[in-house]
C-alpha cells in the first residue's frame, strides 16, 4: 500500500511539474512531456483497476511422496481474468522453506503454465504457502499485486540406510525362510506349539530340550504369539538415548543428538525396506507414535508384494516428520510397548546404556527376541571416518553390554559410514548340538 502511494506521489508531481514549467515558459517539448505523463498515469490507473481478477492457482507434482535426494518437479498453472493486455506478469511460488521466482509475458492470454524444479530437500513435511503476482505496465510503474493462499503438501521420505541381510538376526527371517526350516507340528501340552531348526542367536529359553532327545538335533520353539507376530521397529526419540552413559545433558551438545537421531532415521528406514524385501509384515514405533499397517492381525504368513510396498510406505512417511525431542527415554518406551514375548523388535537409539541393557534383558528373558542399532557411537566426533568407528567399537563398556546381550541371542550393531556392523558378537553352543 505504501509503495502504491509513492508511486502516485511521485507521478502526480512529476505532473504538476511539467504543468507549472508549461504555464510559465510554454514549449511543444513540455507539453508533448505532459501528454506523455497522462498516458502513463492514465495507462496505470487502468491497469490498477482493470487489472487481473479472479485468479486460480493450480499446482500437480507427478507423486506426493518424494524419495530422498530427488528433486520435485512442480506443474504451476496460472488462471485469470482481465479486459486489458498484460505486458509482464511476475510470478513467485513460495513453499516450505523456500521460493521459486519466473517472469511471464501473458498478453492476451488468460492461462499460463511453466515448470519448474525444487531442489533436493532433507525428509520432512513440506507444503506450498502462497503464490505471489505482480504486474504493471510496459516500464514497471504502477504495480498490481495479489497473493493467493498456497494449496498442496508433500513429503521427502528419508534416506534408507542399506541393511544387509548379514545383519539380520536368526529371529528376523523372512517368513518364507522360516517356513523352509519349519517342520510338522508337535502336540507337547502347549497350544499352538511349533517348532523349528535351531540358529545360532536364538535364545535358549526356547530350545525345545525333549525334541531333542526325540530327534537329537536342536530346535527353537515357536509358541502362537511368535507366529502371529510382527517386525517390529522402534526409533527412539529421547534426547537421553543420543547421549553416552554417563554422560550429563550439558556433555552433548545439540548438534551431534540431532545427528545421531539423523542417522537413526535412516536406519530405522532401512530395516522397514528390508522388512519389505523379505515380504514380512512390520510395524514402526516409538514415544508418541504407532502405525499399525493394515491387516496385521490377520494371522501368520507373507502379505502380498503390492500391499507390503504400500505398508512400507506409509511407515516411511511416518518416519519423516518424526522430530527429537525430549521425552520418554527408551527403557520407559520398551516397557509401555506391552507385552513383547515372542516378538521380534529392532531397537534404534544412539547409544547402548545400563539402562537400556536391563530393559532388553528383561524382555529377552520372558521370551523376546530384540536387536539394538546404535547410531551415535560413531558419529560422536561429527564424523563417520575409521578412526570413529574404531574408537566405538573398542569402547570397553560398549563391548561389554554388547556381549552381555549376544549371550542371550540379542545382537548390537553400529551404525558408521552408511554401513551397519555387527559388534561383541559370541557364539553360543549348547550340549548336544551336533549329536546324532
């Protein structure tokens, strides 16, 4: 408003100049000049109030969600009405966290249509908040504007870190794996029982002792609730779980916990994409968040390929408006998750504490089977070089806990270099293993 007072101030005196130096001198040239400053106040106050009315503003993007790392091809369309021509149109997109700016010749026409490209973005929730219009006559005097309200969402997924399948504990097969090593079932008293080879990792509270003794080779029991169970995965979201045991709010500073959540999420991520691969059904979750996919309590067995990309997907999704923050530390998380007996969980946090081995041994004990990412140990020093890693991997307490839970069939991996490593890895050997 203040710049289209100016701009008539300046006109108008510009005018009363011109007519002032006619009145006392005379000329052609100063009333040449003053016909010339009529036509353009004229042509701008025609353009002002004839300008464009009724403007709709049209966005498509090919997909609402965005792999990470792409760049999301926007389709602008621009719909007006106005009885004048327009020399120039300025036309500025602004989304989250950003803006796009174009200059448009419409003349006489009434709808236009550009494309144009927003850079790479980090995961996250993005939307479009206003288009910006300016037009005006042939020198840029006199200028319209409108801003129309922005319509449209998308999302960046996050990055999956790549999970190979050596990092997969025996309890995370695939169900097709599981179906291969499974035999017939076994009336023993309990209801439901299934039984199925023995892997190293498995926990011994599960071996079924008396088929030994029957078959003389080890299998793992598979009680009802572990054959109707879920993957689960389950992000921590504390601000506590990205600091080292021991340490004090004030030795972490904010930058490296966002970090290491950062590399949590890809995480995270991978083992959800892996889960998909092996066709399992999965569930993501965490302090304040639980997506439940559809048809997981409709019994044991692999879904269809097109409904568990779908599944992953939306988990995906989930994952990348998740924020740190600083609420339930992750032992208190693992113990409102309910009842964890027989099901298989993959835990990511930044470091393995005290705490958090007490938890996992509990859980383990009454009949879980869990696995702990820990995406911070290497990323301490904002860097995921060897020399970090190293340092992770021979951390003495660390080591400790990690062997401590190998030892009843859990397994600790570090997350370092975009790659995921297995660390205090022990084999477990049980008598009469191999027997014939």
């Amino acid at each position: 408003m203040m710049r289209r007072v100016l701009e008539w101030g300046i006109g108008l005196a510009v005018l009363g100049g011109l007519v002032a130096m006619y009145r006392l001198h005379g000329g052609e040239a100063l009333w040449f000049m003053m016909f010339v400053t009529c036509l353009v106040l004229a042509g701008g106050m025609l353009v002002q109030l004839l300008g464009p009315r009724q403007i709709l503003v049209e966005r498509s993007l090919p997909q609402s969600l965005i792999p990470s790392g792409e760049a999301v091809p926007v389709t602008l369309r621009i719909h007006f009405r106005s009885p004048l021509p327009l020399p120039w149109m300025a036309v500025e997109d602004y989304y989250t966290g950003g803006s796009f700016r174009r200059v448009l010749f419409p003349g006489f026409r009434r709808s236009l249509t550009y494309r144009y490209e927003i850079p790479a973005l980090p995961r996250g929730h993005y939307g479009f908040e206003a288009c910006a219009l300016e037009w005006g006559g042939l020198f840029g005097w006199f200028q319209g504007r409108k801003v129309v309200k922005g319509e449209g969402r998308f999302i960046v997924l996050p990055e999956p870190l790549p999970v190979g399948q050596e990092c997969r504990p025996a309890a995370s097969l695939s169900y097709n794996e599981e179906a291969s090593l499974q035999p017939p079932r076994f009336a023993d008293g309990m209801k439901g029982m299934e039984v199925r080879e023995y892997v190293p990792g498995d926990p011994p509270n599960r071996i079924h002792w008396k088929h030994l003794a029957r078959w003389g080779r080890l299998h793992t029991s598979l009680p009802e609730e572990a054959q109707q169970s879920s993957y689960a995965v389950m992000i921590d979201r504390s601000f506590s779980g990205y600091m080292p045991d021991g340490a004090r709010a004030g030795d972490v500073s904010g930058e490296a916990a966002q970090r290491g959540f950062e590399t949590a999420v890809s995480t995270a991520a991978g083992l959800l994409v892996e889960a998909g691969r092996a066709g399992e059904k999965a569930v993501l979750l965490g302090s304040g968040l639980r997506a439940d996919m559809p048809g997981e309590a409709g019994g044991p067995g692999p879904a269809s390929r097109q409904e568990t990309g779908q599944e992953i997907t939306g988990m995906l999704a989930a994952l990348s408006g998740l924020t740190l923050a600083g609420g339930m530390p992750l032992p208190a998380q693992l113990q409102a998750a309910g009842n964890l007996k027989g099901k298989r969980t993959a835990v990511v946090t930044g470091y393995l504490t005290d705490e958090l081995l007490r938890a996992v041994s509990g859980i383990i004990s009454s009949g879980g089977y869990v696995d702990i990412y820990c995406a911070g140990a290497a990323e301490r020093n904002g860097s995921s070089d060897s020399a970090s890693y190293a340092a992770a991997v021979h951390d003495p307490g660390l080591f400790r806990r990690a062997a401590l839970l190998s030892r009843l069939g859990a397994g600790v991996f570090i997350v370092h270099g975009g790659r995921v490593s297995r660390v205090g890895h022990v084999e477990s050997n049980f008598p009469g293993e191999g027997a014939v």
